[in-house]
C-alpha cells in the first residue's frame, strides 16, 4: 500500500491541517515509509506465540492497606490543621466559593 500527493493533500483537509504545497511530497514520503514498516511487521510469523500482556481480564497484585506509624503514617491531624486559621473536628472551614 502507498499514498500519493492527492491522498497526503485529501488526509489533510479531513483533519484539517493547513498543509503547505512544498511539505506535500516529504510528507507523502514519510508516511510511505511508516506504511513500508507496518507491512513488514505483518510478515512476522506469530503463530504459536503467546501474547505477552492483555488488558482483558487481568488481575493485579493488590497489597493491604495498612496504616503506617510515624510523620508520614496517620495518627497526625492534629499536626495537619495545627497552623490554620479555622477549624473543626480536623478538617479545615473555607470561605464559601459558590453561591
């Protein structure tokens, strides 16, 4: 499969690209070479070859969620709203944004 400058040109109004007349040839050239690659890539024999990742079905390791001690675990809302201005029962009050 390969384009030509009409193609290249027609592509480019449907996206509409504002597409210079000089850039026509190298891009046709480009995207002839990406097509080149892609037919090369279906000559690969696969048969018999496993898929090495799927996003059907897959299962990720999950850890638990666990509470950790210390500065940078839980335990510290004290510390958190300590410095502003208003507060209740450790959460912060705003200002009303939206009427």
């Amino acid at each position: 499969m390969s384009v030509d400058k009409e193609t290249v040109r027609k592509v480019a109004k449907l996206a509409r690209l504002a597409l210079p007349e000089e850039r026509l040839e190298p891009l046709t050239q480009e995207l002839n070479g990406i097509l080149k690659w892609i037919e090369q890539l279906n000559e690969v024999d696969v048969e018999g070859v496993d898929p090495m990742a799927s996003t059907v079905d897959v299962k990720l390791p999950m850890r638990e969620d666990v509470l950790q001690d210390g500065p940078t675990g839980g335990g510290q809302a004290d510390n958190i709203v300590a410095n502003a201005p208003k507060t209740e029962d450790h959460f912060f009050i705003v200002p009303k944004v939206v009427e």
